[in-house]
C-alpha cells in the first residue's frame, strides 16, 4: 500500500438542509464529496471512507412507524446494514464516475460492516444516543411497556427512544477492507460506526444499539497504521469558544493541547467533542496526523492552506 488515509464523512454532509433530503439530493451531495476524494487518490493516497448514517437510518426508522399496520418492523442492525448499502451505493457510482471523469483507473468497492462491541459495555445499562422521530409522552410510554424502548423526554420537544452506544473494540471484516485495499479498490466501510454485534461462543449477533462513525473510524485508522485520518465536518476548521463573541479558530494542535481543549469543555459532546476524541485515540496509538475540515476544503487542507491539523 501507498499512503493510507482513513477519510470520515458525516452522514449530515449529504443532507444539505430540510429541503434536499431527497435520494437525489443525497446523491448530488456524495457527487460533490466524491470529487474532493477523488483529487485525494489522484495525489497518491489510498483512501478508505467511512460516514455517517443517522439521518437515514432516522428515515428508514419513520417508515417503519408509518407502516406498522401493514409491514413488520426494521431492527435496528438491519436499519445499519441497509444504510451501508443505500449510501455505499451513492459513493461507488459517485467515485466510479469522477474516476472515468478524470481517466483514472480506479475501481470503488462497499463492505458491510461489523463492529464487534464488548457485551458488558457499560452503555447498554445507560442507553444514551436518540434515535428515530419525536413522539407524545403516551405513544412513548406504550413502546416502552410494549417494545422493550427506553425513552426520554427531549428539552420540551417531544419524546424520543434512546439506545445505547457502546464503544468499538474490533472491525469484523477488517481482513477483507485490508486485501482490496491492496487490491487498489478505493474501500468504502464501516459506513454508521458499523453494524454493532457481540460475541457469544464464538457466535455474533446484531444488537440494538449505534456505535459513534467517528470511533468506529478511529479504530480502522489505527489498525490499519493509516498516514492521514481526516474527518470532514459542517466546518473548515476546529475553533475554541466555538459561536461566542471570542472564538477562535485553531490552524494546528498538537495532542496534548487537544486533550486540554477537550477536558476544558471546548469540545460538545453533540458535535467537535467525538471527532477530538477519536483523532486523540488514532495519534496516541501512533498516528502521524490527523485533520479536521469540511468536504469542500480538502485539497486546500492537504496543502496546509485551511483546517485543523492535528499531530502527536
């Protein structure tokens, strides 16, 4: 392999506003990431890509809802793996086509992916993360008496489920992203943090819960030794007292200060705080650098003209 970059886009980078939410809308989105990605491998990088998924799987969860007179449910793993597939889709023909665009001879391929999660994480006893549509608090309780569903009341808006987020401990099917990395594929993977399963005598199966994308890619950059983990994000670049009269925007941090930062609070827990964090974890197992900007800034960023850098 050439150098690696673990590359992780948000799954809200495909979803402009509340008016293209659309599948063509999505796709036009991944169209315009895909050329920035593409400009990445024509320098030399081999790229592995990740992103997120939460407005998609929040979709398929709404469906799910609307339909349940008629049509069973989707559990929430099978809402993971049909959201890898759908959006793997977008970014294959995406990259496919700017590849012919530019006559490079580069082929794209999507692995469903699973993220083996420890049974006794602490998580599933604090379930956590919100998922799926707001609800009245009587539509609430009853999922909750009928289906198993922990819910919580939302800071005045409404209701909603909460399922646990546990963290990542291994990539299922990393051989494979591995060996068609090898292969010269542009892998895309670990799509929502990856499909969470637990292991029982040396059996897995899916489990209700969201695994951080972030996380999820932290550990893929990690095992896999990559040269670059660049998380794109609604931003060009990390700033401190982020939306206040005195912030500032942060051109390079070293690791230290990023632990600082986050420690300090700079960092929200909704937002930067999880993207600090996996990028800490990538550079205190050896990464070299990591940076944080948004789609359209790559190139820019790989020059050194815009966002965050961040080095051990």
């Amino acid at each position: 392999m050439s150098k690696v970059a673990v590359v992780a886009v948000g799954g809200n980078s495909l979803i402009k506003d509340a008016q293209h939410q659309t599948v063509p809308d999505q796709y036009t989105a991944a169209v315009e990431s895909s050329r920035h990605v593409a400009s990445m491998i024509e320098q030399g990088w081999d790229v592995l890509l990740t992103h997120g998924n939460g407005p998609q799987v929040g979709f398929i969860l709404r469906r799910s809802e609307l339909s349940r007179a008629e049509l069973h449910p989707v559990p929430l793993d099978y809402c993971g793996a049909d959201t890898q597939g759908s959006i793997g889709y977008m970014f294959q023909r995406a990259l496919r086509n700017e590849f012919q665009r530019r006559g490079m001879r580069k082929s794209t391929a999507t692995v469903i992916t699973q993220t083996l999660v420890d049974r006794d994480d602490p998580a599933f006893q604090n379930p956590t993360k919100p998922i799926g549509s707001f609800m009245d608090r009587e539509t609430a309780l009853a999922h909750q008496r009928d289906d198993g569903w922990h819910v919580v009341e939302d800071a005045g808006r409404g209701w909603r489920r909460v399922v646990p987020s546990p963290l990542p401990r291994k990539i299922v099917e990393f051989d494979a992203i591995v060996a068609l990395i090898q292969a010269g594929f542009t892998v895309v993977a670990s799509g929502g943090g990856g499909i969470p399963v637990v292991e029982q005598d040396g059996q897995i199966e899916g489990v209700e819960a969201v695994i951080d994308k972030d996380y999820a890619a932290s550990t893929l950059a990690r095992d896999l030794k990559a040269d670059l983990f660049l998380i794109t994000t609604a931003v060009e670049k990390v700033a401190l007292n982020f939306g206040k009269p005195n912030q500032e925007w942060l051109d390079r941090l070293t690791l230290a200060e990023a632990k600082e930062y986050l420690a300090q609070g700079h960092f929200h827990k909704g937002s930067m705080g999880p993207k600090i964090q996996a990028i800490i974890w990538y550079l205190e197992a050896g990464g070299r650098e990591a940076l944080i900007t948004s789609p359209e800034h790559i190139e820019r960023a790989l020059a050194g003209e815009t966002g965050t850098r961040i080095v051990p």
